[in-house]
C-alpha cells in the first residue's frame, strides 16, 4: 500500500499563536482577531495534596455557545471561514485563544504560598471542515490523517525540553461540558508530570521492582483473555477495564512493549489504531441510539528527569462517558472528589457484554497510510 503524504503549513495569527495547516487549504491570510489577555496566568502550588492548579481566569470569556448539531453552522468559530482558519482547510491546529498554559508565560506572582508560570502549549485539533460527526463517522482518510496529526504535533511537544506531559484529549457533547459541536480535539503540554500520572509511574516501578516484569504488558495480556475484551486486534486491545471508575469505561491500548508515545506506532499499528477509535466510538454512539458524552484521554508515557519516557508504560487512548444509563448521568460527587474512591454502581462484565453486543462496521474499513511532512 502506498504511503499518502500530507503537507503541514505553518502560518501565524497578528496575536503571535500558530496555525499549522494539514493538506490542501483555501488560503493563507489571517484577519486579526481581539488579542486575548491572560495577565494572572500562574500555577499554584496544593502543599497539603502535592500537585498543582491552575489558575486561568481568562478561560471564563470563553465562548458558551450551547452545542448544535445544524450541518450548516454559520456562527461556528470552528468551521472553514471562521474567525480561526478564514478559508478552506483539509484538517488543522491552532494555539487556543483562550490558553491555560503558555510557551512564553508571564512571570508568577509573588503570593503567601508557592507559585509557578504557566509553562506549556493549548492547542486544537480540527480534524475535519465537516461541522458534523465524529470520531465513528469521518472518512478513513480524515481518521488516519487524524492519528498522522496527533503523532506529528505529541513528537514536536515532546521534543521541547520543559515539555514533562503531552496530553491528547477530546471532550464530547454537553455531557463533559463540551460548548463546540464541531468535531475537535485538544492537546496540552504541561511542564510537569501531573500527580495522577505520577500515581501510575509509581505503580509501574513498582511492580518493576517486585516482579522485574512490564506491568502493562501484564493488563494488556489478562484484558485479552477476559470477558471485558471487545476488539482484540494485533496492535492494540480494546477493552472494558478490569476496575473502571465509570460504567461504560473503555481502554484502547497497545499490546507491543515500547509503544510508549503516538509517534512509536508503526503503519499497521496506526491503522488499528484508527479501527479501535471507530469502533468505540460507534459502540458508544448506538448504545443509547444517540451520541453519549465522553472524555478521551490519549495517555503517552511522560518524561523522567532526563527526558526519556517511562519504560513500562503503552500508549493508550481511554474513554471516560459520564452516563450510568441511556439518560443517567454519573457525577462525580463528593466522596469520588475528595478521595478518589470511585463508586461504581455497576458490574463491569455487564457493561462489557452491553457494549459486546452493538454491532459496528470498523473492522471492514481500510484505513490509507498517512504520513505528515514540512510543507
Ligand atoms: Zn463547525
Ligand atoms: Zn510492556
């Protein structure tokens, strides 16, 4: 199978954010938009729990649009002809205008308790100029070139030497507080390893340490052989996770020790990537007979004080819906908050079977090989 290139072109917003273009495009010039301001931008550091927040009141004049589902969406800033890509594009990134973290922040604050700048990058991904669908319905060649995208810009953050996180994620629907329709995802950078990825490399030395084997290759090979299985496929296994804090909770992850981060996927292992995201997303779509809300969280290995990533760890891509039932939603309340104790209230090997039962067409798509270059 031939390998289809897709070119990247960077062009730069008056304000100074990036706006990299994937394949054909319309146009290259940029009307100026109101400069965001971001002026008490800042980390602030939680002694008592040992991690860090941040404060990011720009974030409140952010557009709150209630989502549509309108094929034609005039005032959707997402769409080609908006005020963030002014004319025809294939797929796109851009720096949000509306920033959490900042290659260039502004100095911290001098306060009463410890503070830092807030390093690092917001971007978003457009994965196609359709204002509809999803992860499930864009076309095989938008979904690769999806994956094309996220390997591209994760090996350009990684490669930044205060990057210590890259976090691919998607919030979908009203759900998770999802306020575009537009089918989008986000990336961040952040310049330290948050604490509940902290909590996993713990574990995964862990287990180093006691059994001298590789903890994920060990939930890899026991989600295979369960009953939670639903797509088991030579690059990655698709499953309901062993203790899922939410019901219809599913774990997309590489089965070969040392696919650590997006862009160690190899061809074939992309191509299953792209039918495992498909194929969840469509389980999720016809489970209820209607799009279910969801987080989905890409997890790549984070960087050790060196830089390099964490040895034990796969890349994975985890789906967090908050819905309990079709109309249901489980909050995550108090005791969930304030401990971390997640209480499920149902069985996974139900839900597991549930979500078995839906029948998707991911498996028969071909998928074409992609790959990304400086245009
Ligand atoms: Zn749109
Ligand atoms: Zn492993």
């Amino acid at each position: 199978m031939s390998i289809e290139q897709v070119h990247r072109t960077t062009l730069c917003h008056a304000d100074g954010r990036y706006l990299l273009l994937y394949g054909d495009h319309g146009g290259d010039e940029l009307a100026p938009l109101p400069v965001g301001e971001h002026p008490p931008l800042h980390l602030r550091w939680n002694a008592l729990d040992a991690r860090w927040t941040a404060i990011s009141p720009a974030r409140n004049t952010r557009p709150q649009t209630a989502p549509t589902a309108d094929a034609a969406a005039p005032s959707c800033p997402l769409c080609p002809g908006g005020p963030e890509v002014p004319f025809a594009y294939e797929a796109a990134v851009f720096e949000n205008r509306f920033p959490t973290l900042l290659a260039d922040p502004p100095a911290a604050p001098d306060l009463d308790g410890d503070t830092a700048p807030s390093v690092g990058r917001c971007e978003v991904v457009l994965y196609t100029p359709t204002h509809t669908g999803s992860l499930a319905t864009l076309e095989p060649r938008e979904l690769a070139r999806v994956i094309a995208i996220w390997a591209d810009r994760s090996q350009a953050l990684w490669a930044v030497d205060e990057h210590r996180h890259v976090l691919v994620f998607e919030n979908r629907g009203e759900g998770v507080g999802a306020t575009l329709a537009h089918p989008h995802g986000q990336i961040y950078a952040l310049g330290h390893v948050p604490s509940l990825v902290r909590n996993r490399l713990e574990a995964l030395a862990g287990h180093r340490a006691a059994h001298d084997t590789c903890l994920t290759c060990d939930v890899v090979e026991r989600d295979t052989a369960s009953e939670r299985v639903l797509l088991d496929l030579p690059g990655f296994v698709v499953a309901v996770p062993f203790a899922p804090d939410w019901p219809y909770e599913i774990h997309v992850r590489a089965k070969r020790h040392g696919v650590r981060r997006m862009h160690d996927l190899d061809a074939a292992e992309r191509r299953d990537l792209a039918v495992s995201l498909r194929d969840v997303v469509s389980r999720y779509d016809r489970l209820f007979d209607e799009p279910m809300s969801y987080m989905m969280v890409c997890q790549q290995a984070p960087a050790a004080e060196d830089g390099t990533p964490a040895e034990d760890w796969h890349l994975a891509f985890e789906f967090l819906p908050p819905n309990r039932a079709a109309d249901r939603t489980k909050f995550r309340a108090s005791v969930e908050t304030s401990t971390g104790l997640f209480i499920n209230d149902t069985i996974p090997e139900m839900c597991a079977a549930m979500l078995a039962e839906v029948i998707t067409d991911a498996r028969a798509v071909t998928f074409p090989e992609i790959s990304v270059g400086a245009g």
